[in-house]
C-alpha cells in the first residue's frame, strides 16, 4: 500500500475534511492588490488577451477599518508591473456611472434557494443609482439574457418564472457577461454572481472566463448561495471558485446569502463601483509576448490599502 493511501486508511474522515479545509483557506485565496504568484493559465485557446496599449485598473482604497477613502490624489499611488514602477498616464476620481451584469445560477443545485437569489438581486437592483445601467442574465445548462442593459432597475417579469433545473455552465456566464462588458462605454464594469459556485458544463475553462473579466476590466462580486445539502466538500469546493473570481479581479466574495448583512455588502458594492479611482498607464515593458504580467497597486499611506485586479495577459504579435 502507497504511504498516502495507508495514512488515508488509517485517517478519520472528519480529520481529511478538516485537512482539506485548512488546505483551501491558506492557499488559494490571496486578496488585496498584492498579487499571487499563480496567473491563468497561458494557453492560447484559453485565455483571452488586453488588444490595447493602455493598461485600466480601477482601484478601491480602504482603511484599517475597511471604510472607502475617497479624496486622493495621483502622487498618492505607485503602479507596479512585473516589480516595474510605472507611469502613470491618468488619474480619475470623481463618481461615474458604471455597467454591471447580475449572473442568477438557475441550476439543479440551487433548489429552492432560487428564490432566496432572485431576492438578492432585486435588493442589488433597488440600491442602484439612476444612472447606473444592468443586465441580468440566468444559467443552468445554457445562458441566457433575462433583460439587456438598461436604467431600468427593476427585475424583469420573465425571472419570476424561474425554477432550478439542469446542469450548472457558471464559467460560460461569466465569460458571456465579461464579453457583453467589455462592448460598453462605461470605464466601470462589474459583474455580479449569485451562486453557490459549482460548475459541471461549461465550455470555457475558470481560468478563461476570469482572463475574459480581466481583459474587460470587469470587477466581479460573488454571493455564496450554497446551502446545507451540498456535500462539504462541494460547498468548499463552490465557495473557492467564487473566492478566486472575486480576489483575482479586484472584487469581493460575499458569505452571507440573506438578511441585513447582504443588504449592506450590497450597498457597498454600488458605493464602491461609483466611488473607484481609475488610473491608466502604458507598461514599459512594450514587448508583445502574450505573457502573463503582475501588477500590483501600493500607496504612500502604508495604512490605507488598494484592491484592484492581479494582473492582465500581453498583447500578442510583433514588438511595437
């Protein structure tokens, strides 16, 4: 017998699960706009590429005690790529509108938990501002667009008519929204996940629907809709899914599914799509290699700090 598969045998469950579990948590979610050392895969029929020469990041600043600061001003960042200062072509602080996509997973899985998300995302709806445009779109073993982007804030009828069925083609939601995205005007994009993070069909891969979020320079917020009849293993599973779409684009993953707490992680989010710094800069490093590079977001306050997304993939083709 192999060394693992006697200490396997000879393991309580409860003592692989909480393993497990430890092993989840410390390793694969990193947050904050200091980078991971892990980018997305670099595989030419899977990731999806920045085609300009200016680099967008929009960054949210907050303090020790996680409120916004708001009132900076450009000599109070420092842009890294690669460990390469950068300059800094421009700087924006005032409140813009923005354009978010609100992903509803209408799958097996869900259950009766359908309602509880539909419910998330009208209270996402009601906190927007007038000026703010969404699109709402549902999955379970296709995608499809329940309403197109718009100032209207209010849930579509078709979505009252929902019910869980089928497979579950998260990464194809998310890939689509970032698509859709990246076709707006608005410098402030955002995409909104209301699951429980499993996925069982999709075409694209994890790492291409985020390389697609990036490239769009779409935040993405994820809400944890898993419930108690998923294995625990499938919910750590689900939840790390969600966790690494959030850090890696700069956004957030959300826990509580319902109550006070969402209506308040909800308020957050809209204050902080509207109240984001967008810087650009155009990278010294010029080649067109279609690498992978870091970047990362330090300010002269060492008490404040700066979340934004880890990174894009080059342009690909000649040197410019």
């Amino acid at each position: 017998m192999k060394p693992f598969q006697a200490f396997a045998a000879r393991t309580p469950r409860l003592l692989l699960l909480s393993i497990l579990l430890l092993f989840l948590l410390i390793f694969p979610f990193s947050s904050g706009a200091k980078l991971s050392q892990q980018p997305p895969a670099d595989d030419d029929d899977d990731v999806v590429r920045i085609s300009t020469d200016l680099v967008i990041l929009n960054i949210t600043v907050v303090d020790g005690a996680g409120k916004y600061v708001h009132g900076l001003r450009s000599s109070d960042f420092k842009l890294f790529e690669d460990g390469q200062e950068q300059k800094i072509a421009s700087f924006s602080a005032e409140e813009t509108p923005f354009a978010a996509a609100v992903l509803l997973d209408t799958s097996d899985s869900m259950g009766k938990r359908i309602s509880l998300a539909r419910s998330a995302a009208i209270r996402f709806l009601d906190g927007l501002r007038t000026e703010d445009v969404v699109a709402v779109y549902h999955f379970n073993s296709k995608v499809e667009q329940v309403q197109d982007f718009s100032f209207s804030h209010d849930l579509a009828d078709m979505a009252f008519g929902l019910r869980s069925k089928g497979m579950t083609v998260l990464h194809d939601a998310v890939l689509l929204a970032a698509e859709d995205l990246s076709k707006r005007e608005e410098k402030r994009r955002a995409i909104v996940v209301l699951s429980d993070g499993g996925d069982t069909r999709s075409s694209a891969s994890m790492e291409k629907a985020l390389a697609s979020a990036l490239a769009a320079n779409a935040t993405i917020f994820t809400v944890d809709m898993s419930s108690s009849a998923l294995s625990p293993v499938e919910r750590l599973r689900g939840a790390g899914t969600l966790r690494i779409l959030a850090n890696k684009s700069g956004g957030r993953y959300i826990e509580t599914p319902g109550g006070e707490a969402l209506r308040e992680a909800f308020t957050g989010i809209v204050q902080e799509l509207g109240k984001q710094y967008t810087i650009a800069y155009k990278p010294s490093n010029r080649a067109r290699d279609g690498r992978w590079r870091t970047v990362e977001v330090k300010l002269q306050d060492a008490n404040l700090k700066a979340r934004t997304r880890q990174g894009y993939h080059a342009p690909k083709g000649d040197k410019r």
